[in-house]
C-alpha cells in the first residue's frame, strides 16, 4: 500500500506567523496535492505539482504557497498564518495517468 | 475538466443495497470517474474507479451511462459502517496540466439507521 506522511499531526500557530506542513510520499507518484477542509465542508484544493520544482494553483491557493522541491516531498506554506485558515488540511498523491489518490492522515491546524 | 453533481444526503436501513448517482454531463473523452469517500477525521478512501460500462470489485460496483455523462455507485448491503460521504469526481488521464486538478464536490452524505 502507497504511504503518504505529513507531519506535524496537529499544530496550534499564531496569527500572522508562519507556518509550514510537510508532506512525504513513497510511492515515486508524479502527483501531489494540497486539500483543505473545514468542518462539516468538503475538501477544497489549495496547490497540486506534478513535477519537482513546479506548482499549480488549485481553487483556493491565496493565501498559501507550495513548494515540491523532490519528487518525494511537497510543502504547504502559510506564510501569514490568518484566523481563517484553521482547518484539517490533507496531502495526497498519485501516479500519473489511471491512477488513484493515497492520502496522508491529515494535519490539524489551528490558527489563534 | 468536468464538473459533478450528487444527491446531498440519502438515508438507508441496514442490509439495504444504496446506489448513489453522479451527474457529469461535460465529462471528456480523457477523464476518467473515481469514487472515494469519507468518514469523520479520516482522509477519503477510495472506493473504485471506472472509464465506461461495468466495473465490480470487492466493496462496490459502479455503472457507467453509454454517454458516460452519468454513473451510479452501488453499494451491496449497507452496514452501520458505510455511513459516510460520498465523492464522485473526474480527472484527465494525460500527464500534467489542469487536467489533472482533482476537484472534490460537495459529495453525498450516506446516514445508515439500524
């Protein structure tokens, strides 16, 4: 089974800090993403990369920059943090063509 | 890259089969139909994937329209467990590009009384 990691699990930050969420895949998958969701919502892409040293915007990525630096690890990062922007936040992968989404266990954050 | 639509909720009793419908009428000839879903403070798992007819597996099976504009996600004798929701989404098989975005939609939510 494909493993994906985040780290941290959880993370309380402080408002206008900066605050970055990591994501590290095994599985040598081309894709990775960038989710968010907010309680009682569904998930909402922030950036997805399907190449190291690229980065796509998804439908919510102001506010939030990526970074895929190798093909095995893919950042979030919140340079500003905001009070709007506590949520779980979920990093997934997948290979390229046919190929299903392997999500990480999701990262908690608060922003206070 | 194709939008979907789903049913908001849908109630169930145990042992009961449930088809849930997915609505995907710009679908391209390049997009191929996954279904995950969701259960609370768990990321999506996926359940299967299709590009056109019939396709089974061991948790589910999915029926695809002949236009591929519509796909139905049956799921055989509901437990308590299968509460969740449910995401259909598409996505272009061609390397790289917005294509390849994965955009989840607001999903069906299964409740499963006993």
């Amino acid at each position: 089974e494909a493993a994906v990691t985040q780290s941290p699990r959880s993370k309380v930050a402080v408002t206008g800090g900066k605050v970055t969420l990591s994501c590290h895949q095994t599985n040598n998958h081309d894709y990775m993403y960038w989710y968010r969701q907010d309680t009682g919502h569904g998930l909402r892409l922030i950036h997805y990369s399907y190449v190291a040293d690229s980065t796509e915007k998804g439908d919510i990525p102001d506010g939030y920059k990526a970074s895929r630096p190798s093909q095995e690890n893919f950042s979030l990062i919140l340079e500003l943090a905001s009070l709007s922007q506590t949520a779980v936040y979920f990093c997934a992968s997948r290979g390229s063509g046919k190929e299903r989404l392997f999500f990480g266990h999701g990262t908690k954050l608060s922003v206070l | 890259l194709a939008k979907t639509t789903q049913p908001p909720s849908m109630e169930a009793y145990e042992g009961q089969e449930v088809n849930v419908s997915c609505s995907h009428t710009n679908i391209a000839t390049s997009e191929y139909i996954y279904w995950y879903r969701q259960v609370p403070h768990q990321g999506p798992q996926f359940i299967i994937q299709g590009y056109k007819d019939y396709v089974v597996n061991e948790v589910a099976s999915l029926f695809i329209s002949a236009d591929r504009k519509l796909s139905t996600l049956s799921l055989p004798w509901v437990s308590l467990r299968d509460a969740a929701v449910y995401y259909c989404i598409v996505t272009d098989i061609h390397y790289g590009g917005s294509g390849n975005k994965l955009i989840f939609g607001t999903g069906t939510l299964l409740s499963v009384k006993p």
